[in-house]
C-alpha cells in the first residue's frame, strides 16, 4: 500500500481543519506537519526531528511570506517535495509565477475534498493535476493571441497603423499615403473605435503584442 506524508501551509483555520478532517481518512495518507506560514513551516523544518514529507499543499496568501516567495526556501530543506498550490487566487500571473518557481500542480480552493485528495495520488505518482480553470488559464497564455481586429480595419487603416509604428506623424501619413489631414484623422478616429482604445500608443502597443 501507498504511504504518502503530506504537509500542509493553510492559514484559513476552517480550510486548514477541513483538509486535516478530511485528507488523512485514506489510510494511504498520513498528515506529518499542518502550520499556518511558512515561516513556521521552516522552523519545524530545521528541528532535529524534521518532518517527513512527500507532497505540499501550499497557499499563497499568508503571512508573512507568501507561498510563491516560499516555494525557493522550502526546496532547500525539501527539494523532491512535490508542491501543490492550494489558493483562491486564480489570476494568469499568480499561476504562472507558482509553476515557474517549482510547484508542479494549482488547484482552487473551490475543488471539492475528495479532487483535492485525488490530486494527491496523481501528484505523488509522479502526474500534475490543474483545477479545470486553472488548466483552461494556462491553455490560453501559451495560445497564438488572436487578431480578431485586423479583419476589422481597411487596408487603409492598416497602412495608417503601421505608419504610426514607424513613428509619422499625421502630417508625415497624409504626404506619404496622398490623403488630406482630415482624411488621417477620420481614419484614425475610426481605428481607435474598432480597436477600443484612446491613443496611438495603445495602438502601438496591440501591434508589439501581437494583437493586430
């Protein structure tokens, strides 16, 4: 049979007595540690009696230090410990900054009990498990951005665009596309309502990001 030693990093006291409730009535599973930051955490982890662990649950509101600040201090002491962000942040840039620093699963806090235990078995044999919006947020940043703008706007408006990349002035558009100044400005008038912004530098900027 599995034995599996699990840590927990919770400061929400009824989430942390859920997971403590809940987790260990497999009998694969054992809790060996349960504290409320990682500072704490870090404290047991230099005691002569250092816990044994294998997977990490992890939030990353805390005190003190965050769980993604965490994540370098604990693969000091731990560093084959498989590391499970457990959190209710669910923004691009949390997630990604967890698994670049070393966690290699992101689950919600809204994952029934019972998904966040299989979690634990996916993870302990050697798999990664995502929430079903964590994985979709992931799918998307590593998505082709698309440029559902570009059909949008003339060939005109496109000459117009591109001509503000490279710097010219309205003036400098009007001579070098044989248009009057007011003709550029109604032109980039409607460039602005196509592409919801409010300036030629936002403009720009959804060219250099690869949205148009």
């Amino acid at each position: 049979m599995e034995e599996i030693k699990i840590a927990i990093i919770e400061d929400d006291a009824v989430i942390k007595e859920s997971l403590e409730t809940f987790i260990p009535q497999h009998p694969s599973i054992t809790i060996t540690v349960s504290v409320t930051s990682v500072e704490f955490f870090l404290e047991k982890a230099r005691s002569v009696r250092k816990p044994e662990i294998d997977v990490l649950l992890l939030d990353i509101g805390l005190p003190g230090m965050s769980g993604i600040q965490g994540i370098y201090h604990i693969r000091q002491k731990y560093p084959d410990v498989d590391i499970i962000m457990l959190t209710t942040f669910e923004e691009d840039d949390k997630i990604y900054d967890a698994l670049c620093a070393g966690a290699c699963s992101y689950i919600s806090k809204r994952t029934p009990l019972t998904k966040i235990r299989e979690a634990i078995f996916t993870v302990f044999r050697g798999g990664s498990y995502m929430s079903p919006t964590v994985a979709r947020k992931i799918a998307q940043r590593f998505m082709p951005k698309t440029k559902k703008h570009d059909n949008q706007l003339s060939e005109r408006q496109k000459q117009i665009v591109q001509a503000l990349v490279d710097g010219l002035s309205y003036k400098m558009i009007g001579h070098k596309l044989d248009i009057s100044l007011d003709t550029v400005r109604d032109h980039i008038k409607r460039i602005y309502r196509v592409l919801e912004v409010n300036s030629k530098m936002e403009v720009i900027k959804k060219v250099r990001d690869g949205e148009l």
